[in-house]
C-alpha cells in the first residue's frame, strides 16, 4: 500500500521560509514523477513543482516559480519544497503526489494516483 506523508507546514511571517517533505512508503513506480500542489480556500488545486527520481529532472508552475526548490533524497524516499520568499497568498494545504515518471510537466490532478493528507501552510502578514 502505497502512502505519501507530508511534513513541515507552520505558521510563518511574510518573507520567511519552510521546508516541506514529503516521505514515501509502498511500492510506487520504479520511474515516477513526485509533486506538490497546492489548494487555497476557495480556490483550485495548482502544481507547484514536481520531479522525475530517476534524472532528477525539475518542473515548477507558475505561482511559486523562482522561490520554490524542489529536492529529494531517494535513500530516504522522500522530496523536499523549500520555500522561500513567502507570502500572505501562499496560504494553502500542500499536498505530495506521485506519478509515473512521463507525467512530469503535467499538472492535470488526475494524472496523478497517490496523494497525500496535506500539510497546512499560513503565512502571515
């Protein structure tokens, strides 16, 4: 069974940073694309970055593109978002999914199968 577990949400002021990761278990896909999204209040889910664990090869969306790095450890099966630079309009549940590895690049939500619980973001004025 398959689970993604987030980790790393807080509470934080404007301009400050976090880091999230995200620790897989199971059996997923030997070349698989690991994401985030994001989904505000009210809002549509949105992909904020993504990558293949098998080249490393990084994707970013638009809304965070240039204060986001995503990262991972493939020892410790998990991916990391560092964020930096936050802002009030980042608030948001964050959530990791996981992909077979051609997804990557993509951010239709159903492309993805495995999702996690989510870890709160808010950020602060």
């Amino acid at each position: 069974q398959v689970q993604l577990v987030e980790s790393g949400g807080g509470s934080v002021q404007a301009g400050g940073s976090l880091r999230l990761s995200c620790e897989a278990s199971g059996t997923i896909y030997s070349s698989r694309c690991m994401a985030w999204f994001r989904q505000a209040p009210g809002k549509q889910r949105e992909g904020v970055a993504s990558l293949t664990n098998t080249r490393g090869t990084t994707y970013y969306g638009d809304s965070m593109k240039g204060r986001v790095t995503i990262s991972q450890d493939n020892a410790k099966n998990t991916v990391y978002l560092q964020m930096n630079s936050l802002k009030p309009e980042d608030t948001a549940l964050y959530y990791c999914a996981a992909a077979p590895g051609f997804i990557c690049g993509s951010w239709n939500r159903g492309n993805y199968n495995y999702w996690g619980r989510g870890t709160q973001v808010t950020v602060s004025s």
